[in-house]
C-alpha cells in the first residue's frame, strides 16, 4: 500500500522528482570524483616513485615528505660521501621543478647514468636521451595529453625544449632535463634538490637509513616503500581536511534540496495528509510515508550519482591523460551513507510538521 502511494507521488512531480535525485546524484558524484581524483592522483605518484627502482629518498632538513620542495640546496659533494656508506649501491642526485604553466608539472633534473642504475633505465617508445641543451625527455602520457612528438618544441619554465625522446610512464617525473641545465635554470650549480640511494640489498633498507642518518642526524632518508604505502593509504592530514570540507560542502547541498523539495512536496499535498489523517492515519504512519519516499529518491539517486561519477572519471582521463581517477569502494560505502542520511535529516522536519498539521485544517486548505 505504501509503495503505490508512494509512486503515485513520484509520478504525479515528475520535474521535483527528477530534481531530487538529480540533487542526491550532485552530492555523490562530487564526493566520488574528488575523492578518486585525489586517490588516484597519490597512488599514481606514488607508483611513479616506485617505477625509479631506488630504496631510499634522501633529503634535505625541512623538507617535503615526498617531494624537496625547498629547492636544489643539497650540495653534490654529499653524494660522494653516501656512496661510501656501508650497503649503498648507487646514488642518483636529481634536481626538482615546478612547472605551473597550463598545468601543473614536475621536472626531474637527472644524470642519465645514474638515474638508469636505480633501475632498468628509461623504455624508450621514440627517440633518444638529451644530448645537448635545450632537449628533453618526455613520458608517453604527457606527450598524449600535450599531443607532442620527437622533434616538436614548447614552452616549460619559461623556455623553449625540443623533445629529444618519449619513454614509458612510471619513473618518478613525466618531463626530464639534464641535470646541469636544471641547476642552471634553478641557480644551484653543483646543487642538488634529492639523492635517490639504491641499497645493495634492499632487506637491509632501513639499517643503510640508520647508517644515512647517523652521518647526517638532520637529513631524513625516506625509504620509498613507506612512502608508497603513505600515499596508497591517503592519509595526509591536509587531504583529509580537504576531503572533509568536500564532504561537508555535498552533503550541504543533498540536505538542502532534499528539504527544500519535501517541504514543498508537502505542502502541495496538505489536503491529501487531511484526507489520510481523517482516515485513522496516525501520525507515525504519515512520517514513515514521508522518510519512505525519501529513501526512494535517495537510492535512485545514489544508483544515477555513482554511474555518474564513473562516465566523469572515463570522461577525464580522456581529455586529460595525465590524470588518473580511481574510485575506492570504501568511499562508494561512505557516499551512499551520507546521502541516504542527508535526505533523513533532510525531509525530518516536513516530515513531522506535515504529521502534526490538524486534520480539519489540512482539509480546508486551499
């Protein structure tokens, strides 16, 4: 009986109706893509560091956890010294920009042969490594997304690269320059902004860190597995204050609809509760008709807000290919709860001034 009525009501609004879900489906697809976008965009840079081959991330003191955004002050001459410490194999010193125009990139300032013994080295898809000032390297994403190719110029840092080579994606940076005319660009000659240190045996990782820190008690090495998972994890505290203020503003908006279309929804249909009421109908029963057409509003609208939350994220990376939205199954969970809270909260108050309207006057009205 209560759900023939209650489709009946859908059916009779179908504009509120499509209005109403259509809100619930806002909230949830904002909540699903920015949580995949910031999910997919650290586990992304996460792989990208694991894709360098290195055990350990050495660092200048104060610097970023993930990245030496205090610039290229370490001097090279460390590097010697960590290649004496006991269990290190290789070190590969590397320069980091920030590339803010049409976008936001980073750029690995590196020495070809150094970087290489971190790992396999560079897959080349076209191309060559830099021979001379003025090229660089690029991944094969972001040549994608900025449709260049071997020999094609463009603007980054304010000057002009001739791309030299397009290599597979996953090692730490997407754009690589040599590592003098980073430290060039930056002002820092002989300067380096990180060392990346490849273990001997990387079951002995966190002992050479020990080792690495005792010769250098205020520079932090950071082995890159930690740093992995971290990221994997998203536990950052500023993306969770970040996370929390798009919960916040979604859920906003969910409840406000929700309450705005009930409210009117109600009082469209005050003669109708009169009629219900006159009948025997008590007012516990009107309430649960009320926070049951809400409910159906709100599984619709979950069901449309994650379908749409996945044509977006498909819509996204392929217009941006550098971009990687992954959508977690736990955050799934989170924004159905949310909404279906939301529309509660919401409607609560219609719900209850509707059961407590007068049945003579709910009859009278006009």
């Amino acid at each position: 009986m209560n759900s023939e009525i209650i489709l009946a009501n859908l059916r009779q609004r179908p504009v509120r109706t499509a209005v109403s879900v259509l809100a619930v489906a806002i909230e949830v697809s904002l909540i699903l893509v920015i949580v995949g976008l910031v999910t997919g965009m650290n586990i992304e840079t996460g792989r990208r560091l694991e894709g360098v081959g290195a055990d350990l991330m050495f660092q200048p003191p104060g610097s970023s956890v993930f990245l030496g955004l205090n610039g290229a002050v370490m001097p090279l001459a460390i590097g010697d010294r960590l290649l004496e410490v006991e269990g290190v194999d290789h070190v590969a010193p590397v320069v980091i920009q920030f590339n803010s125009q049409n976008g936001f990139d980073i750029v690995y300032g590196i020495e070809p042969d150094s970087f290489n013994k971190m790992s396999e080295g560079f897959n080349f898809q076209a191309g060559q490594i830099f021979q001379e000032p003025g090229e660089i390297v690029i991944d094969d994403r972001y040549a994608a997304a900025k449709e260049l190719d071997i020999g094609d110029e463009f603007v980054l840092l304010n000057q002009t690269f001739k791309v030299s080579g397009i290599v597979d994606h996953g090692k730490g940076a997407r754009l690589f320059i040599a590592l003098e005319e980073a430290q060039y660009m930056t002002g820092s000659q002989d300067k380096a902004s990180l060392f990346f240190v490849k273990c001997v045996d990387p079951d002995q990782t966190y002992v050479v860190k020990e080792q690495l820190e005792s010769l250098f008690p205020t520079y932090p090495a950071l082995p890159l597995r930690d740093m992995v998972s971290l990221m994997a994890n998203s536990s950052l505290p500023a993306l969770d204050a970040f996370l929390t203020v798009v919960m916040v503003v979604a859920v906003s908006i969910g409840v406000l609809v929700i309450f705005l279309s009930m409210y009117t929804t109600i009082t469209e249909r005050t003669r109708e509760i009169g009629i219900l009421r006159s009948m025997g109908a008590s007012k516990r029963f009107v309430v649960q008709l009320i926070l049951q057409e809400t409910l159906w509003l709100c599984v619709v609208g979950v069901v449309v807000g994650i379908g749409l939350s996945y044509v977006l994220a498909f819509a996204v990376e392929q217009v941006f290919p550098t971009l990687l939205i992954m959508i977690p199954l736990n955050w799934i969970v989170r924004a159905t709860v949310l909404a279906l809270l939301s529309g509660i909260f919401g409607s609560s108050y219609p719900s209850f001034r509707a059961a407590g309207r007068d049945p003579v006057e709910a009859l009278a009205y006009e």
